[in-house]
C-alpha cells in the first residue's frame, strides 16, 4: 500500500514539478538568443521537477503514525 501511494504522490507531483521547473528558466534567463544548451539549464529543467518527484515520493513511503 505504500509503495502505491508513493507512486501516485510521485506521479502527481510531476505537473508541480513542470511549473516549477518553468518559473527557474525563466527567473534564471529564459529563452535566451543562442540556441545552444547551456549546462546550467539541467538544473532548472531536470534538478527542479526530479527533486519534486523524489520528494513527493519519499512522503507517500512514510509510515503513518497514530499516536
């Protein structure tokens, strides 16, 4: 059960992810004259959505606590 909310938390936090990863390239340059990749654009437009993803993962494994 755990690891199926994980998956579903994951797959939904992709569209965040993208949102996200949209706000970083343009707050960091945008589309810029050259047409040529940069290397810091793997940060806004692979780190930002992985990280939403892994996180939203990690939150959907933990255990629930009832105390």
């Amino acid at each position: 059960m755990r690891l199926m909310r994980a998956i579903v938390f994951a797959a939904i936090a992709i569209f965040p992810g993208i949102l996200l990863a949209l706000f970083a390239y343009l707050l960091l340059g945008g589309p810029a004259e050259s047409t040529e990749w940069e290397t810091w654009m793997y940060g806004p437009c692979y780190g930002v959505p992985g990280l939403c993803v892994l996180g939203a993962f990690i939150l959907g494994l933990r255990e629930d606590r009832e105390d």
